[in-house]
C-alpha cells in the first residue's frame, strides 16, 4: 500500500481492525528455506509440513493444502457430487440440477462452490442457541425434500453450534456432510474439533482468520482416496505419463510452499490467538453486562469456540428503528435504545472496524428464487424480510439486530474500553 502522507500511515496504523494478520517473525525461517533451497513453487516441505499439521489439528486423517478455503470447498462439493452422483460429463458440475441444503446465515463463499457445481442451494434456517444452522429447520427440510443428499453447515464466526446433532440428522437419512469450519478451526463440539465432524471439512488460512497464511486453505477427510483426488484435481488433473495427459478437468489449487512457511509456523501460535480472542470476549461481556444486549451464545457445557469475532444481539425492546434497504440502512435514534447501524458508526467515528453480521442468503437478490426452509415450513427466499417491518424467521431478525464487534488481537485494553465506552453511549 502506497502512502501519501505520514499522518494517513499512522491513521492506517492506528485503526482497530475486526481482525487483522497476527504475524510472528518466526515463520520468515521457513519462508527463507524455500528461497534458499528454490522451492518456490507449490511442492516442498512446507506444504507437507502444513498437511500434516492440519490434520493433526483438526483430527483428521488427511489435509490437502490448498490456495484458499473456497478453493478447498469446491473440491469438497466435487468430491461429494461424484460420490453420490457418479462422474458427470465434461461441462456439466458435478452436483447439476440437485437441491442441497446450505447455511443461511454465513459468508457466501461457504455455498458459491454448490453453485460452480451446478447445485442448487435450498437455505435453512439459523437457531438462536448459536447462530448456526437450525437441526429443527433441518428436519423439516428433509420432510420436504426427501431426495436431497448433500448439507453444507458453517460454524458462525468460531461458536460451534450443535454439529453433532447435524451429523446424526445427516446419518440418519444416509446423506454426506461438507463442514465449512473456516472460521472455527481450533473450536470444538464436545471435545471434538470443528471440520472433523464433516465427511468432508475445510479451513482457512485467509488473512482475518485465527492463524493466517495471507492466503490458503486446507480440505480436510479421513479417506485416503479423496485426499489422493482432490490433490490431483489441485494441480490441473495430470494424469500419470510422460506427458500431460488429461482424464478429467483440472484446477491450479494448490497451496504455495512459501505461503505455507507462514502457515506452518502460525499453528504454533493457534492456541495463543484462541485465548486472547477469547480475553477479548470476555471483556467486551463484562464491559457491556449492564446494556440490553447478549454477546455470540453458546452451549458452554459442549462447545468450546475459538472466539473469532466477538458480536453482539441487541435485545429486541432495545432497538430502535432500523431500516436497511439493498444498498443503505436509516435509523432514527431514540433514548435508552440503539441498533446496529448506529453502533457501526459510532465505532467507525472512533477509527475501529466493526460489521453487520453476514447477511442471509435467502435474502440475498442472487438466490432470491430459492427455496428457504424455517422451523415452521417453507416458502421462496423473501429479500424485503423487514421492510414491512416484521421479522419473518431467524436469520432475518439476527441480522436485523446483531453486529460484529472490532476483535483484533492486537487491540489494547484501553482501545477496548474506548470502544465498549461508545457503545454504552448509544444506548444512552
Ligand atoms: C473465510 C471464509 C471462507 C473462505 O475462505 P478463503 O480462504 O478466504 O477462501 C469460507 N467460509 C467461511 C464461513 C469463511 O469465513
């Protein structure tokens, strides 16, 4: 980045991020090994080191290292497709024409690759217990759509949510599990960690999440012959000849061994990161215990979150009124009430980073023809959900009255406090 003047670079400097690159200047070892020993293409020790370390991590047999974590989720969908459909033609995806049930509430990139597949996502609905996908919700659909054979889940913002539950729903109707835990790894349900639950898992290594490579991700499986595909599939499907000879279409997914340098030295650290996101959530709810609001919830006699991002949910007496259209959001401001849109810009005003929570995708103009499945049924996505001013499911209403709070782990106490101290005064 090019800066213009000394004051814009301290301005940069001095802003409290959501969540930037917590880097450790040990990892230049590694870095610099690639360099001497010219491995600086997408094969080498570091690569192997980090697939070791992923699935040492996560639980897993096996990790693929990958360029992102939506690269590794695109595999997992293929992988998935040509297990439960057989190997499509060339040009057609491999989950064509197929409804699969996918997270509502989350970043896009957990679904856009059931879309590169020619899926067709069906949303379902969140639960309030931890902003994940609704096993109730989950149920039902499966009432409806009886033929559906794929459920794509994320963990929201590192609180797990019951995906043992998710897993045993899946088990029961004899259907296969992607587990998007990008944002989760290091988190775990019942002891066990997030992206191992899956039949297939995933994490990244994108440079706002818990430990970072800059870029990169990990597909994560138990079974050594879909670790062997999607590694092939990674490195444009050569075939083994003395040509390039091609059976199948190809990707150039694999992860960079310098970048993996990085990453391999960063999971030294993931436990150290854990517990100061972990301080820093802790603060926030001590700081803000008076106010009319509830930090991100979770089971706390089975999930043990990564505490990624810190959020808030205000309580529903204490907002006041809020409009969001596609592209803008108006509120009114009242006293002894608040809303997201007034907290964002009282944290803006301060040189922090906060954020709405993700918006669900059934409300997203993109996927506004899908279907969405609640506790109480189904129906196509509504994207006006409160324009009318009512609140029509779950998903809806977290968005409607949550927000992402700055959650940098380089954030000072006093930085915090400042913040906390703004927020207190919205509500004032
Ligand atoms: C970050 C993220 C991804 C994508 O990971 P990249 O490495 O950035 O491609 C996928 N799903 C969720 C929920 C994420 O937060």
């Amino acid at each position: 980045m090019a800066f213009t003047s000394k004051e814009k670079f301290e301005k940069f400097n001095d802003k409290i991020w959501l969540s930037s690159p917590t880097m450790h200047s040990e990892s230049m070892k590694y870095v610099m090994e690639a360099y001497e020993t010219n491995w600086m293409s997408t094969v080498g020790a570091n690569i192997n080191e980090v697939e070791r370390i992923a699935a040492e991590t996560s639980g897993t047999k096996y990790a693929v290292g990958l360029s992102c974590g939506t690269a590794a989720l695109h595999l997992c969908m293929k992988l998935a497709g040509e297990r439960l459909y057989g190997k499509p033609q060339v040009g057609v995806g491999a989950l064509n024409g197929k409804r699969v049930f996918c997270t509502d509430m989350t970043f896009n990139a957990t679904l856009n690759p059931v879309v590169y597949e020619g899926g067709i996502p069906v949303f379902i609905d969140t639960e309030y217990e931890s902003w994940g996908m609704n096993p109730i919700a989950l149920e039902k659909a499966f009432e409806m759509y009886p033929e559906v054979k794929l459920v794509v889940y994320a963990e929201l913002y590192g609180f797990p949510g019951n995906i043992k539950k998710i897993k045993e729903i899946c088990e029961k109707h004899g259907v296969l599990l992607v587990e998007d835990a990008a944002e989760a790894m290091g988190a775990t349900w019942e002891s066990k960690q997030c992206g191992s639950y899956g039949d297939y898992g995933v994490v990244s290594y994108n440079g706002n999440k818990i430990i970072t490579g800059s870029a990169g991700g990990c597909l994560l499986t138990d079974s050594l012959e879909d670790a062997n595909q999607a590694r092939k599939w990674s490195t444009q499907a050569r075939e083994n000849a003395p040509w390039y000879q091609n059976e199948e279409v190809g990707y150039n997914y694999r992860m960079s061994n310098v970048i993996a340098g990085v990453i391999r030295e960063q999971y030294n650290h993931l436990y150290e990161h854990i517990a100061q996101k972990k301080a820093i959530y802790e603060r926030y709810k001590e700081g803000l215990k008076d106010l009319p609001v509830q930090m991100n919830p979770f089971d706390e006699t089975k999930a043990e979150p990564n505490y990624w991002l810190s959020s808030l949910l205000i309580n529903e007496d204490a907002m006041c009124k809020q409009v969001r259209s596609e592209m803008e959001a108006l509120y009114i401001s009242e006293s002894g009430k608040s809303c997201p849109t007034e907290i964002l810009e009282a944290i803006a005003s301060i040189n922090a980073e906060g954020r709405p929570i993700w918006k669900p995708m059934h409300m997203q103009p993109m996927f506004r023809m899908h279907e969405f499945v609640t506790v109480k049924g189904s129906g196509r996505a509504k994207t006006n959900a409160y324009i009318a001013g009512e609140i029509k499911n779950i998903g809806a209403d977290i968005f409607h009255r949550g927000l992402c709070l700055p959650s940098d782990n380089k954030m000072t106490a006093e930085q915090q406090d400042r913040i906390i101290e703004v927020i207190k005064a919205c509500f004032e």
